[in-house]
C-alpha cells in the first residue's frame, strides 16, 4: 500500500520513470488481510497530523473505497481506562479533533454491559476498503505514467542504477533490507480477523466500536460483524466469551470465516520513513497497523523529500535510523 501511495505521489510531482516492483501478486501482504479503520484518535501530535492530512484522500474518494464516516467510538470498562480516555480527549481537542462523549447506546444501540462508564467519539474517523484504496492508488499512478510489475523481482542492475529506491515491502522490509544493506527493524505480528453473521439488525452506518481496556473490536462489513482483539490469534473461544458480554447476539458457536495476517512491527510501534544509511535508498514500513490509514500522507511527504522538496509534514522524526523510540498513548 504505502510502495504504491510513494508512486502515486511521484507520478503527482511529474515522474514519469517510476517502477513497481513486487515479487508477489496485487494485495498479497498486510493490505488484503486489513480491517479497514480510518482514525484521527491517535495519542500523539505526529499521527493526529498524518491522519488529518490523510483524511482528504479517503473523503474526496468516497464511492471509490467505499469510505463511511462513521466514526470510532472507545468504551470505558473502569475507572481507570476512563481516567485514560479523558486524558486522551484533552490532548485530542488541543491537536483540534472534535472528540465527543456520548452514551455508548446511542452510536451502538446492541452494544452491552453496564460496567461501560464513558466514551470517546470522533465523526472524523471512518471505514473503507483497504483493496479499493489500493486499486485507487494504483489507477491514479498508471494513469500518470507509473509502471506496476507484479509478480516480478526487482534487477539487480536497476536497483543500483535508479536515481532512488524505496524499500516499502511490509513485514519482509528486514531481510529486504539486509539484501541491500541496509538495517530495518520491522518484525511481522500476527493479527487474527473473525467474521460472525450476516446478520439483518447490522447497520452500515455502524461506528468502530472498541473496548478501550482490553483491546477487543469490531465493525461492520459486508452485514457481518468483524471481530478483532488481543490474545491467541486463532481461538475462538476468547472473541466468543468477549461477545457473549458484549454482543450476545453474535457469539455464534462458530464464526462465519477467520484469517489471519500481519502488522508489520517496529521496536516503538511507529513507522520508518526517509533515508536509510545507504545513499539513494530510501524507507517506508513498518507502520505497525497505520499504513494504509497514514499512507496518503507518507506517500507525499516522502516523494517531496526524494525530490529534494520541502514536506508538507514533518516526518524527520520517523528516520529509519533513529534510536530512541517515539511515544503516542494510543496505538490502537
């Protein structure tokens, strides 16, 4: 996703000698195995500001990614998460995002349990479909002149001739990297996705409902509800337990359908982005779960910085060889 955002924005700058390289086929790695969350709830000014300057991309194409503004809503299950959530909302508010407090209920009327005792909501945050923001990406860059070889390794030669490479291969950025010497600390976690229903009484206009404590949450997607959480990736029985509090009517014997895939992890959970020890080769991965949401952004600041512009944003602080590790609140 962010190698194609990268050539998207090249292709947008006037490019027109920009090579995709992929040994595997179109969606093959994190992309086609994501949940599809949109949010600007982050917990630290960097990624509130690439949210916000990511948003448009998904707004402005909203039939195209099928993009809903539904919103995220975090719940509180004690006193303690929502002491977590206040200060989250005051951070959030002074980066001018318009959190709000609702009752729980009136965003997610199946929603249960009397021990939820607040909630943050953003009308800013949203869904989409992670293939078709894809699939968008690449039509734009064909459209300006951008070659996409899937299946296809990249030469030797042209790696070593081109004026730059950008090395954005997802979970296999480190041995990517070792093979052209250079050092990415990016380790792949898998992420389980369970699938309940269809189920008639599921709205599309359903917010991403997550459980602010545990981690556990879901959306709505194609009338299912799609489940995600902590714990062993592929049981079952825990999501079940978890609905059967939460959303009793979904904890089925059974899901619908489960895969699993892959956040591609750094050491702070934070992406890196921008030149790498070695002259003309340049970084972007291991977003940890935000690349598809953050890649409008990152796409356009790090062409800018190829080109020898000036960014939009400011992404120095995400250099691939930074050392000390960089903190948000929340990197759910």
């Amino acid at each position: 996703m962010v190698g194609a955002a990268v050539a998207w924005a090249l292709g947008n700058a006037g490019r027109r000698d920009v090579v995709v390289y992929d040994p595997r086929q179109l969606a093959q790695g994190s992309t086609g195995r994501a949940l599809g969350g949109f949010r600007t709830q982050h917990g630290s000014a960097l990624n509130v500001n690439l949210a916000l300057a990511s948003r448009e991309f998904f707004a402005s194409r909203a039939t195209t990614v099928d993009f809903r503004p539904n919103g995220y809503l975090y719940f509180a299950e004690n006193e303690a998460v929502a002491s977590e959530l206040a200060a989250r909302a005051i951070l959030q508010r002074e980066l001018g995002l318009p959190i709000e407090h609702p009752e729980p209920s009136e965003k997610v009327p199946f929603l249960a349990g009397s021990d939820i005792i607040a909630a943050n909501f953003c009308a800013l945050d949203g869904l989409y479909s992670p293939p078709l923001v894809l699939k968008a990406f690449i039509d734009e860059a064909r459209a300006r002149g951008v070659d996409f070889r899937y299946g296809v390794t990249a030469p030797a030669s042209e790696l070593e001739s081109a004026d730059a490479v950008v090395i954005a291969t997802g979970i296999w950025s480190r041995q990517v990297g070792e093979t052209l010497g250079v050092h990415l600390d990016v380790e792949p976690v898998e992420r389980g996705m369970f699938w309940v229903g269809p189920f008639d009484w599921l709205d599309a206009g359903l917010p991403m409902t997550l459980e602010a404590g545990s981690g556990y949450h879901f959306r709505e997607r194609e009338g299912r509800l799609v489940v995600m959480g902590p714990g062993d990736q592929n049981d079952w029985s825990h999501f079940r337990e978890w609905l059967s509090r939460r959303v009793p009517r979904a904890a089925l014997p059974e899901p619908e359908k489960h895969w699993t895939g892959h956040y591609e992890v750094t050491f702070d959970h934070h992406a890196l982005v921008g030149r790498t020890e070695r002259d003309r080769f340049w970084a972007a991965c291991g977003f940890s779960g935000h690349g598809v949401m953050q890649s409008p952004a990152v796409g356009t600041s790090l062409a800018a910085m190829i080109l020898g512009d000036s960014p939009d944003l400011d992404l120095s602080a995400l250099s691939p060889l930074r050392r000390d590790g960089l903190l948000d609140r929340t990197q759910l």
